[in-house]
C-alpha cells in the first residue's frame, strides 16, 4: 500500500519504480489536480491498493472502508450496501474509486484489478462497475 498524503509524497511515488499502467494513471490524475479553478493538491490524497493489502490497511490509512456502507453500515455483498464513493471507474488493471468530503478534499483509491487484491475489493467494484 502506498499513501500519497502531500506533494512531496506525490512527487516521490513518480520516482518509484510502479507498473507503467500505474505510473501512467498517477501522473494523469496528479496532473488533473491542477484545474482552472484552482489547485486541488492540497487536499486530495492518494491511496494505492496493491496485491496484497488488506481492508484494515485501508481503514488506518484513510479511516474508512470502501466496504462498508456509511450510512446504513451494510457490508459488500450485503443486498442492503449501498456505496458511499462518489466515482469509479475501470482504469485498465486499476479501478479508481473516489470519495469527497465537503467541497473539496478527496481520498483517491487506486485498487488493483488483479489476482490476490481483496476479492471482496474486486467484487464490489466489478459489480458496480456492471450497474453502468
């Protein structure tokens, strides 16, 4: 797991030796934080999931679970989950998972789309992604 927190951080991970498809999608997304609005780097935070990691990494990390509901607390599969991300969406080998808080600050999940990564992760985001 790897927790991209401040620029520095972000600066880092694109030194590091990551999958290309990884690299490439990173370097897009901190990119976009620079918008005509303003720069959003401050207040967006990156958290890349990888083979391996575990939902208690993700929740000391970022204080949440994807896999829970935060309204109603049903957990994926439950028929009753309902998610609490604003966006997903399939990013060749990487789902991207975006959660807001107020107007601005957002956690960016980077999940692995590929054997040994939660398979609860997977399902949820596979069968998400499905619903269109």
């Amino acid at each position: 797991m790897i927790h991209l927190y401040d620029r520095f951080t972000m600066a880092q991970a694109l030194t590091l030796d990551l999958e290309l498809r990884l690299c490439v999608l990173l370097a897009e997304r901190i990119a976009a934080l620079q918008t005509q609005y303003g720069d959003l780097t401050d207040y967006t935070e990156f958290l890349i999931v990888e083979v391996g990691d575990t939902e208690d990494e993700i929740v000391r990390h970022v204080g949440f679970s994807p896999l829970v509901d935060p309204i109603d607390g049903y957990r994926w599969p439950d028929p009753n989950f309902q998610p609490g991300w604003d966006f997903l969406a399939d990013r060749g080998g990487w789902f991207e998972l975006v959660v807001t808080f107020g107007s601005t600050f957002a956690y960016v999940l980077l999940i692995a789309d590929a054997d040994g990564t939660d398979i609860n992760l997977r399902s949820m985001c596979e069968a998400h992604l499905s619903k269109g």
